[in-house]
C-alpha cells in the first residue's frame, strides 16, 4: 500500500509509464509498493519491479540490492524485471527477455518541421478533435481492428484488453478523439498526465478502413498542446517497439533518451533440509519396508 506522502514523491518523480500505480495497477491487478526510491508491484506469487529509480540516477548494484529486499519482504516465485539493464540477476533464471529504448520530446526544444505541419493542417481540414475521459464501444471497435491487422504477443494483447479498465479507473488518463465531418471516431489517443513534470503518450489507434492522412500527427499535437497547458516539461513518447512507430516518434524530434530492459525471472530456491527430507520419504515404499 502506498501512502499519501509516497504518492506525492511518485508523482514528483515519475519519467515512465510503469511509475504511474492506476496504470500498472489497472493492467495487472497488482498492488503498488514503495521501496526506498523503487516501485515495485506484488500480485500472487509475482513481483514487478520497476528498476527505475524515482529521484535519483541509476545505478545497477544499487537496483539489485533493492531487489533483494523485495525479494526478501514478498518472496515470489517469478519476477518482472524492467529496467535500464535487466541481468544477469543471483538465483533467478531469466525465461524471457526484450530489450528496448524509450523516445522522448523534451518540450524547450519542440520544433516541429513543415513537413509535420502540413500534415496537421491536412488531416484538420477533415477531422474534429475532442478529450475525455471516456473509452466506449466505439473505441473499442479500433482496438479490435487494430488487432485484426497486426500481430502482436500475448502480453501486448493483454494489455489492451484492459485499457478499458485503466481509463475508468485513472482519474488523470486522457482520451484524445479524432472524429470526421460525420461525427464517426476515426483515430483516439490515451494520455496520463498524472506525473509532475512529464506526460506520457500511453497508445495511439488509427482506423485503417477510414483513414485520414496526419490524423496521429494531429493527435499527438493536441497532447502537446496539453502538456504546454499543464507546465510539462517533457512528454515521453513511449518505446520504439517497430520501425514504423519509431520513424513516426523521430519524424516529431522525438529522441532515445533511456534504454529498456524486461526479464521475466523464476526464482531458484535452495532446498531447506526439510524439503530434502520431504522429497526422500516421498520415493521409500513403505508397503515394501512393512511386508
């Protein structure tokens, strides 16, 4: 459990995504902790761990010697690990690893080219924006073609499948509409803009069946606009993830600024004399001893 003073510092603090508890909270169902200045999140036998530090630079011995404590306090059997640098990590095997980068647009620096530019004007000749706080059916709709036409894993399906959850849930998410002459959404945005000084640019759906050109582009400058509003100084762009969502982060100045790392570890305990002796009376046939 967090308290009062512990989400302040938070947000105070958070430059990522996963430092905003209603987020992570909402796509796992996991219970936000503070440990020194690291988040983590415990569900079941599962423990996050956010290897970003809140306030202060990272550092890899410093992030490992946090997640011993956690360890420690929650003991699990599996962990999630993101962080600058994910491994290798002492009794634990890493299942599964991803590496990435985040993109960020540091907001004193904006400078969108004329090339973006007519393309806002383009697509706002023909489209209306809007925000809320709403995620309807239509919007569920083009989440549903967007994972008609894409391919994409278990994980990043299931994350979707609880964006629903997570705007309702978040006082601070944003949704971003884009809508044509007819009033028909044609594209939508979620922002959170929870943290201090950053906003973060959380998903962008763009219809394919009624597409009109710049309408992302005319999306994201509305958060921007919305960021200048609220006195944010940066707005991070999310993850590269392919190169079609990387050119569309860069074409904006957006930059690398943090690299990422996920390891999924399951935890190898060392056997307690009791296991040992549980296991060794488990293979004596008794039937066999007693005849």
């Amino acid at each position: 459990m967090l308290t009062a003073k512990e989400i302040n510092y938070i947000k105070a603090n958070a430059y990522i995504p996963e430092h905003m508890p209603a987020y992570v909270r909402a796509v796992s169902g996991a219970e936000p902790y503070l440990i020194k200045t690291f988040l983590c999140y415990k569900k079941g036998s599962t423990l996050i761990f956010i290897g970003y530090p809140l306030g202060e630079p990272f550092e890899e011995k410093k992030t490992k010697n946090i997640l011993d404590i956690a360890i420690k306090d929650f003991k699990p059997d599996e962990i999630a690990l993101i962080a600058p640098s994910a491994g290798p990590y002492k009794d634990a095997v890493c299942q599964k690893k991803t590496t990435d980068i985040y993109y960020g647009l540091n907001m004193s620096r904006l400078n969108i080219s004329h090339k973006v530019k007519n393309m806002i004007n383009r697509a706002s000749r023909e489209i209306g924006v809007e925000t809320g706080q709403e995620c309807s059916d239509e919007h569920l709709s083009l989440i549903a073609e967007f994972l008609e036409s894409h391919e994409i894993g278990e994980e990043t399906q299931y994350i979707f499948d609880k964006i629903p959850v997570y705007i309702s849930s978040s006082e601070t998410a944003l949704v971003i509409n884009a809508r044509d002459r007819q009033g028909k959404l044609t594209a939508f945005d979620v922002a959170e803009l929870d943290s201090r000084d950053n906003a973060f640019y959380m998903f962008n759906f763009a219809s394919r069946k009624f597409y009109v050109p710049g309408t992302s582009d005319l999306l994201l400058n509305e958060l921007i606009h919305l960021a200048q509003e609220r006195g944010k100084r940066f707005i991070n762009l999310g993850l590269g993830i392919d190169e079609g969502v990387t050119f569309f982060k860069r074409k904006w100045g957006g930059r690398p600024f943090l690299a990422y790392e996920f390891c999924q570890y399951k935890i190898r305990r060392t056997p307690t004399i009791g296991t040992l002796l549980k296991s060794y009376l488990n293979k004596i046939d008794f039937k066999k001893i007693l005849v």
